[in-house]
C-alpha cells in the first residue's frame, strides 16, 4: 500500500473534531452518562408553565444588561459639577453616581435602551414570579415533595423585591434619594437599635457618604449571587421531582406526559427566550422609566413630588401610608408605631406565605407525594386564601398610591386613606366569602355535568308536549378529569371520654388542628362528587335526556 493511500485511510478513520472534544470532556466529565439520562427528560406542554419561564429569562436578561450597566456606573457619592451632554443641568452640584448615570443615559452607544431594558426586565421578573406563586399555590403544586423548591422561590421573590429597591436606588437622583429616606425613619422607628443601625448603614448622619458604594456591591454581587445559587438549586430540584401535570387522561402520579427535553421542549424555550428577550425590548423602547435627567439629583432638603416605588413595594408603602401616626412616651424614649406596626406586619405576612405548605400538610396529615395538580375549585379554603391575600395586596397598591389617586381622580386623601384602612380588613374577608361559594357553585355545576352530560342547546319536544333541553353525555377524559380528585375526610376529634369512661385529654393542638381539618374538608367546604352508581342510575333512568 502507496504512502498516499495509507494517509487517506487514516484521515477517513478519524473522528470529527466536535466529537473528539466530546470524548475527551466525556472521559473527563462523564457528561455523556448525564446528558443520557436528563435530556430526554419529559416536560408537561401547558401555558401556564410558561409564567415561570418567563422569570427565568427575564432573570438572564437582567444578568446581561446589568454586566453591560457596571461597565459604566461609578458608584461613589463624592460631588462633581456637570458639564455633559443634557445642558439643562450644566453647573448643578451632583454625586458622581448621578453622573454616570446620565452619561450611560446620553453618552453611552445604546446606554439609555439597556437602562431601560434592565428597568422594565425586573419589573417583569417580579411579575412573573408572583404569577408564577399564585399558580403553584391555588393548584397546590407546593405539596410533598416541594415544598422546599416553594420556599426556594419565595426566597428568590423576597430577594429580588430587595435587589430591585438597591437597583433603583444607585442613580442617586431625586426619586430614589427620597424613597432612601424612608428606609432611613424605618430604621430609625425600630426600638432601642435604631439609631445605631441607622449609623451604622449610612456610615454616619443621613445621607453619608456609604450607601451608594454599599448598595452597588449588594446589587451586582450579594443579592445577585444568593439569587443564582437558589434559582440552579430551584431547577434541580424541578429535575429530581420531575414536573406537575395537570389531570387527564393517562396522567398519573407514576408518570409524566409531555414532550422530551430535547430536541422539542428546547427548542419551544429557545424561541421563547427570544420573544421575552423581544417583548421587553420594544415595551423599554416605547416606554420610557425612570427619567432620571427629568428628576434630578438628590438633595436632602427636597422630595420629590409623586414619589412612588415600583409596584412590588406598594404593598409596604401603602402599609405606612395608611397606618395612623401613633405614637407613645416611654420612659424617654418615643415609639413611632404609624411605622413601627407596618414594619412588623410585612415581614409576618411574608412568614405566612412561605409556611403555608407546611400549614397545610399539617392540617390534612397526608405525607403522600403529589405530582398531580388540583383544580382550583376542589380546594375551595385554599383558594379563597389565595384571593383575599390578592385583594389584601392590591387593596394596599391603592394606599401606597393614595396621592396619585387624590391628583387623577380629583378625590379627597383622606377619604381614599380611610377607604383603603377598612377595605384591608374588610376585602379580604368578603373576597374569602365570595370565592369560597363560588368555588362551591363550580363543584356543583362539575356534578351536574358528570351526571346530566353539557348542555346542547337543542330544544326537544317530548309525545307529552313538555319542551327539554338535550344534553351531551361527557366523554371518559372529561368524566375523569371532573371525578378524578380527592375528598380528603375531616379530622375527627373522637368521643371525649374513652372506653373505660376516663375522660380523654385533649391538646390544645390537637383541636386547633380538628378545627381547622373542618374548615378545610368539612361538609360546608366540599360538593360530595358524583359516584358511579348515581352516574349508572341516571344513564340507565327512564327520565335521562
């Protein structure tokens, strides 16, 4: 054999590049053993699976424009004179902060359209993450064995509420400074501690010269750290307990029906991304936020009228909005509880929320495993829950607004403040009793279908002369999504006494926990569901149409 062929032989022979580089990562990495066992992963194709995609990308986006964002930004409160590009502030006294931020806004190639992106990519994030709460919650995706990835995704809510108040804050301008400020009397309304905390963050007296360079290294590496270890801890979890689904047929708790991770689920998330990533982008260029030119820089002499915080804030501004200016003497000391109240109700409706699952769990004692959803309307405690805390939040959006209301609306504050003080109490409530009956009305119509089928809409007239509607017998999919749920029994409590006439002892917890089984899967909570012989009885019956 020629050297000629033998050469073409070998180069015949050889792997191509890619899967060399594949083989020699793989004999590493043992990618290969992983990569088999999770791509074909399957993954549930339902819409509102999306919402916490969305999150995620808009997660990435914020990472992105954020990288681009530190490139430029100085962090520091020392004052300079402007002399840049936006005249109308030629010779104002600013912080260097503020400064960089109208140079990223005026000088920077694209600066203004990725400040902008950044803005609205974190509004959305939070949206998104409260949706996508709201959807794990009133479908009862938060049950063993999540309950530990719900925890994870309320941290990254509560987390980014935090990130985004430090990101608003840099620029230093007018808006921001004042909404700084009120930290600043939470802090100081805090008993004993503080006004050493407030040294203590400040560096000094209000403003200082720290928080600025203090809250850059929070936002671009602190928080945003925290946030990607729990978000990859979230995703793997999503992969060890495999996905929600929602009932139907064939769908069981030992299995998943869907599409596989790749090619087809990646695909689908690829363009996804590019349309969120799209979306975002031309809502940032049509939409402008945060003009920081048009506010100013800070000065602690002035506020900024209007000022408002984003949106995922309301809920604590209008806390403190509404609450009277009470205040009690105290040894020399002054408790201002119009701050000091809201102060401790956010963080404990917080708590609430991220140990619901536990609550639950143990209220109904199961410790069984659920990959199956329920529909809202078979929980109807837990839904009800869900909205009158909706209406709790988006009563107290008003209030952090009420001055906004006031100027648009042409009403009196007073009036709005008094509104929203016993609409936070009230709402709720009446949203609670509300939803909770028409969740029991929807189980009833559920009954009524599986029974009497759907309503045609075809008008028969009987030998008799009586006029009845027909109706459509329901297929087996829809009987079974209809009659597959459960109808957990209520704890009883039992006889007081045993059976030897020795009165039992009760704990406290024990009917606490009794009371409240009864609240949630009592008679007055839950539509018994159709069972197969009233079903037969009635297809079979001389009176079935």
């Amino acid at each position: 054999m020629s050297n000629e062929t033998a050469a073409t032989t070998t180069r015949r022979g050889k792997a191509p590049r890619g899967e060399r580089v594949a083989d020699w990562a793989d004999g590493r990495l043992g990618i290969y053993s992983l990569a088999k066992a999770n791509m074909r992963k399957i993954f549930p194709d339902h819409w509102s699976f999306m919402l916490g995609e969305v999150a995620l990308y808009s997660f990435i986006i914020i990472i992105l424009t954020g990288v681009y964002l530190t490139l430029f930004f100085h962090p520091s409160m020392a004052e300079v004179v402007y002399h840049g590009s936006y005249v109308p502030l030629h010779g104002v006294r600013m912080t260097q902060a503020f400064e960089s931020t109208l140079n990223i806004s005026f000088d920077v190639r694209g600066g203004l359209l990725i400040r902008q992106i950044h803005h609205w990519a974190a509004l959305v994030f939070l949206a998104a993450m409260m949706v996508h709460m709201m959807r794990v919650f009133f479908t009862g995706a938060f049950r063993k064995p999540r309950e530990i990835n719900w925890l994870f995704g309320f941290l990254l809510f509560v987390l980014g509420m935090f990130t985004g108040f430090t990101g608003y804050s840099l620029p230093d301008d007018l808006l921001s400074g004042t909404g700084v400020r009120f930290i600043e009397g939470v802090i100081l309304s805090m008993p004993l501690i503080g006004s050493y905390l407030q040294m203590f963050i400040f560096g000094g007296e209000f403003p200082g010269h720290d928080i600025i360079p203090r809250f850059f290294t929070i936002h671009v590496l602190l928080l945003p750290g925290i946030m990607l270890g729990l978000l990859v801890a979230h995703l793997i979890l999503v992969f060890y307990h495999k996905h929600t689904q929602f009932p139907g047929a064939g769908k069981t708790n030992n299995n998943v029906v869907g599409m596989p991770l790749l090619p087809v689920y990646m695909a689908k998330a690829g363009g996804f991304f590019f349309l969120v990533f799209g979306v975002i982008t031309v809502i940032a260029g049509i939409a402008s936020i945060n003009p920081v030119w048009a506010i100013g820089p800070y000065r602690a002499d002035q506020v900024s009228t209007g000022a408002q915080p984003d949106w995922y804030m309301g809920f604590a501004e209008g806390l403190v909005r509404v609450m009277p200016g009470w205040e009690w003497d105290f040894w020399g000391h002054t408790l201002n509880f119009g701050v000091l109240i809201p102060i401790l109700v956010f963080p404990l409706v917080l708590i609430a929320i991220a140990v619901y699952p536990f609550v639950e769990s143990w209220v109904r004692g199961d410790k069984r495993e659920h990959h199956i959803l329920d529909r809202p309307r078979n929980a109807p405690t837990r839904t009800a829950f869900g909205v009158a805390w909706l209406v709790a939040y988006f009563v107290m959006l008003v209030g952090g607004g009420n001055d906004l209301w006031a100027t648009h609306f042409h009403l009196s504050i007073n009036s709005i403040t008094w509104f929203v003080r016993i609409a936070f109490f009230a709402g709720p409530v009446l949203a609670f009793i509300a939803t909770k009956r028409i969740c029991m009305g929807l189980q009833r119509r559920d009954r009524d279908k599986v029974l009497h089928g759907r309503e045609s809409g075809v008008i028969k007239r009987l030998p008799h002369g009586e006029f009845i509607e027909v109706h459509e017998p329901l297929d087996q999919e829809q009987l079974h999504v209809l009659t597959q749920h459960e109808q957990p029994e209520p704890i009883e409590l039992g006889p007081e006494v045993d059976e030897n006439g020795v009165k039992r002892k009760i704990t406290r917890r024990q009917k606490l926990r009794a009371k409240l089984s009864q609240g949630y899967y009592g008679k007055d909570n839950v539509i018994p569901k159709a069972a197969v012989e009233e079903y037969q009885e009635i297809t079979s019956g001389h009176g079935h149409h």
